[in-house]
C-alpha cells in the first residue's frame, strides 16, 4: 500500500501549477461524472441490502463511470480540501457544508490529503471502498476512523497521502524556552509521590468507578431481553439458504448458478448430519420456489435445483435418514417431521411405508405414521399403486393408510387384494373396508362371509353390524336358517346374530323366537349357544315384541341363557 505520512501542515500538491498551466489531459466532466456516480453507490450502499436491484445497478453504474477515465489514463489523482476535491488544478466536487455527508469532508477531517485511483480499482475494490466510507459516515467518535479502516483493508489499486491529525499544525516545544516551559507546566499544581495516596492491595476505592445519572426503565429492559431472545431464537441456517438462493436468483451467471447449487449441495449434507430436519425442510421447500421463478433460469439449472430432493427421496439415502431419527437420542418435534416429508418425492412413500414396521421407537413411530399418513393423503394415487406392491411390508402399510384415510377410491385395489392367499392380509384389507365405510367397501366384504378365515369373517360381520349394511341381511339370515353356524365357535356365533338383530327389526323375531324358546322333538331345547346368541339378538332389536319374548326364557335351566336374557333386557344396547 502507498502512502506519505506527513507532520506539520501539508505540503503543496504535486504538480499542481504545471498542471494548470498545461490544461488538463482529458475534460474534467469525466471525473465529475464518475464522482457522481460514486455518490449514488454509497447511499444505495447505505439504504438497500446487497442483493437489491436498485444497490446492484447503483455499484455498476459507479463501475461504468471509470471506464472512459481509463482510456486517457491509468492513474487518477484527487486533491482533497474541506469542502473540495481538484484534479489536474480543477474543482470536480464542491460541497461546501461540512456535514458527514459532504465526500471531501468526510476525506478531510481524518487526515486524508490526497486519494489516488489506479485503473481497474471499479473491479476489484471499488465496492470495498464504498463500505469504507459508508462506515465512516455512520462512525461514532469512538469508532475507528477512516486511515484505520484503509488500513486494514490493504487497497491494492487505492492510494492515499495523508497527515498525523494529532501534530498537525502543532508548535515544536524549545526545551530553552524556560518561560514557556513554566507557562506550560504550573510548579504549584506538581504534587510529590510521597504525598500521594497509596490504596493497600485488595481495596477498591469508590473514586475509580463513574456512577450514570439515569437507569433503563422496566419496559426498556423487558424490550431489550425480548430483542435478545428474539436474536437468539433466529436460525441462522435458514437465513444461509435466504442469502444464497437471494443472490442464485438475482444472479444470471452459469458459473455463480453452479458454485451456489455446490454449496446447497453440502450445506445439505450438513444439516442432515447435524438432525437439522426443520433446516432440511426449508431447505428443499425455498429451493422449489427458487427453481420456478429464477429469472432466466435454463432446465439444466432448474433440475440440478430439483436434485436435491430428489436424491433424498432415493430409497438408500431416505432409508438412513430414517435410521438416523429412529436412533436419535433427542425427540423430533412432529411438526418439523411433518414439513420434512411433505418435501420429499411422491416415490419416498413406499419406503417410508416399508420402514414404519422397522421402527424401535414408539414415539418415532407414531410420529412417522402420522406424517406418512400427510404424505399419503397428498399423493392418493401413489398410495392406490403401492396396495398392489410386491414387498409385503409396503403393500399392508398401504392398506392400512387407506382404511385411515377412509379413501373410497382405494375400494377396487382393497377387493382385488381379498383374492389373496394369505389369511392375515385379507385380515387386514376386510379392516381396511371397514373402516372405510362406503357402500362400495361394504358391498365388497360381503364376499367374505364365506371366508376360509373365521378372523375375517368375524371382522367382516362386525363391520356390517357397526355400519348397518341391510343388502347383507340375506346372508345373515341364511347363515342362521340354513345353520351354516352351527359350526362355528361362540365368537362367531354372537357376531351373526349380533348383525342379524341390528338390521332385521321385528321381522326377525319371529325366527330368534323359534330358536330361543321353541322346542324339538320330545319337547327338547336346542344348543344353549345359540339360544343365547338369539337372546342377544331380539336385546338388540329392543322393541316391546322382542322384550315380551325374552321374558318368556327369563326362568331358563340354562344359565347361559339366563345370563343372555337378562343383559338383552337391560335398557340400551345389549
């Protein structure tokens, strides 16, 4: 770095006189004009962020400015007074008020006597300098000034000259001078070190410490707790990918575009492997919004963007971060989960599905379910798809979601699986059907009632007594009429005639009549069970017919219908 450190007053600018005699070797309006436009660079710097449209045109317009300088010179050297700066013997900036605003006073008033601008300083620290001075403007008194900040910066294509502010037009003391010397320095008012007060060690003496007229008031404390928590609460990550995504869409350069997609790159991996998940989210959600409004945004740009989440929608990269929340030692907040997977690719389901039954974690769990079932609903098709999977693991989870989801468009692939050989997925297809409900998936269950499984057609009784469904009616009766049941265990037994009294109104209690208190031959009853199955029923149908019948087996032998009567008496359901 150039520059001459001067003390005493300054000396006269170089050349100065010659210059002005010779004229100057290219109009002056060139340098007024690129001193203007500086100008405008520094309040732009001061009033816009850096990403701002109007900031950026500003700095290229300050940039323009040199350039027709440089075609005369490769050196530009500016003279600096108060209130002026000069080139070659000419005023190129005039502001006589003296305020932190005026350029030659904020130049002048730290010393600074001549600025020196090599060519190409608009491209390499042109905007440095421009922060210089911004800071310098904004300095308070106890802040560094202008020669301090030059310095630290090391300007390679900014020189300067300057003067100590701190002897500058100061008189040199003549140590001969005694008269001067006793003017300068009082005898009487010198104290000798024996007479002066010595603290012991340890003794803090109150004179040290200067006490303030005023203290904050309590809404001004509780304001400044608030901002600091406020600042502490503020994830810096997020406002990383802010800044760079900001700049990837103000910035049209291929080469900027692809350094800034390298470092949202590993900034990804990162945050994953720190467990930033809500960090992640945001991540992949400002991506996608900066992939579709970038301007001048080419496909190939656009799909490294996309990229990124496509790469941890992968089953293998998906899989393990799956893994890594399972395994955490901290809690995942449900929210942070949620935002996590509504980012990823509709093809994560399957593997989301396919590692829920893997999960040792039962809080994890619930909170995995709970997001995949957001996933789930978002993307019905993939889900309807991934019923008919191959993988046993994601085709029941898919199964199940749907019964969740009550998703009547999943009734036609919850039928097809029915014609599974497998009793436990057709288990849990007929509790999918029943849970979603609709006329469709009821219609469908009806085909279980013949199942080789009694689990199903347990579960698939029961669905038709829970939702009413009368077109299953028939086969109810049939299965009793015809003793079809007779067969079958208690379980299955009460779960008809359950459903048959539920559906059958007083209609059918002729025939649970028959059966509860009817006699065979030689006047003998029949199977306690389902003499008590039929009690169940007529307490399900609870009319005044259906009670009077029940009353007439109130004295039965049989405790188990004794037992079934009474509770079919009791008011409310059976």
């Amino acid at each position: 770095m150039y520059f001459a450190r001067v003390t005493g007053h300054a000396a006269p600018p170089r050349g100065a006189d010659a210059e002005a005699l010779d004229g100057p070797p290219f109009p002056p309006a060139l340098v007024e004009e690129m001193l203007r436009a500086f100008g405008r660079a520094v309040r732009a710097h001061q009033l816009y962020l850096h990403n701002n449209p109007t900031y950026l045109k500003a700095v290229d317009g300050a940039r323009a400015a040199f350039l027709p300088i440089w075609e005369h010179t490769a050196e530009l050297t500016l003279e600096v007074s108060d209130t002026q700066l000069r080139w070659s013997g000419h005023v190129v900036l005039n502001e006589p008020d003296k305020t932190t605003d005026a350029l030659p006073w904020v130049l002048y008033k730290d010393g600074l006597r001549e600025l020196r601008f090599l060519k190409d300083v608009e491209a390499q620290e042109l905007v440095g300098f421009i922060d210089v001075i911004t800071r310098v403007r904004k300095a308070l008194h106890e802040e560094d000034d202008l020669l301090t900040l030059l310095w630290e910066r090391e300007f390679n294509f900014i020189r300067y000259r300057y003067v100590d502010m701190t002897v500058d037009g100061a008189e040199p003391l003549d140590p001969t001078d005694a008269s001067r010397m006793e003017r300068l320095v009082d005898p009487s008012q010198i104290r000798e070190p024996a007479t002066e007060e010595v603290m012991p060690p340890g003794v803090v003496s109150l004179d040290d410490f200067n006490t303030t007229l005023y203290f904050l008031e309590e809404k001004e404390i509780e304001y400044l707790r608030t901002a600091i928590q406020r600042e502490y609460s503020l994830e810096l990550r997020t406002n990383v990918v802010a800044a760079l995504l900001d700049t990837y869409e103000q910035q049209v350069d291929p080469t900027v575009r692809e350094e800034i997609a390298g470092v949202l790159d590993i900034l990804l991996v990162n945050l994953l492997t720190t467990g930033q998940l809500g960090a992640v989210a945001s991540l992949l959600r400002e991506v996608t919004v900066t992939a579709d409004r970038a301007r001048a945004i080419e496909d190939a740009q656009r799909t490294r963007l996309l990229l990124l989440a496509d790469r941890l929608s992968e089953p293998e990269a998906l899989t393990q971060l799956l893994q890594s929340i399972d395994e955490r030692v901290d809690t995942v907040g449900q929210q942070e989960l949620n935002d996590l997977f509504e980012q990823l690719r509709v093809q994560a389901l399957g593997t989301i599905f396919q590692w829920l039954g893997r999960v040792q974690n039962a809080r994890v769990r619930a909170q995995m379910e709970t997001a995949a079932a957001r996933l789930a609903a978002a993307n019905t098709n993939e889900l309807i798809k991934l019923i008919g999977s191959t993988e046993k693991e994601i085709s029941l989870e898919a199964v199940r979601r749907s019964g969740a989801m009550r998703a009547p468009a999943a009734v036609p692939a919850l039928g097809r699986m029915l014609q599974s050989t497998e009793a436990e997925v057709r288990l849990v297809v007929v509790q999918a059907l029943a849970e979603i409900g609709s006329p469709g998936s009821l219609q469908a269950l009806e085909r279980t009632l013949d199942d080789p499984s009694r689990d199903v057609r347990v579960a698939s009784v029961r669905a038709f007594a829970a939702r009413t469904h009368r077109p299953a009616l028939n086969r109810l009766e049939s299965l009793i009429k015809d003793q079809k049941i007779n067969g079958a265990d208690l379980t299955e037994k009460m779960a008809v005639f359950e459903a048959y009294g539920a559906m059958c109104g007083d209609a059918g209690i002729s025939m649970l009549d028959g059966i509860l208190n009817g006699r065979g031959l030689f006047g003998k009853r029949g199977d306690p069970e389902l003499r008590a199955c039929a009690a169940m029923a007529l307490g399900r149908i609870a009319s005044e017919p259906a009670r009077a019948v029940l009353l007439k087996a109130g004295n039965d032998k049989e405790v188990l219908v004794r037992n079934a009567v009474n509770r079919g008496l009791r008011p409310g359901p059976a």
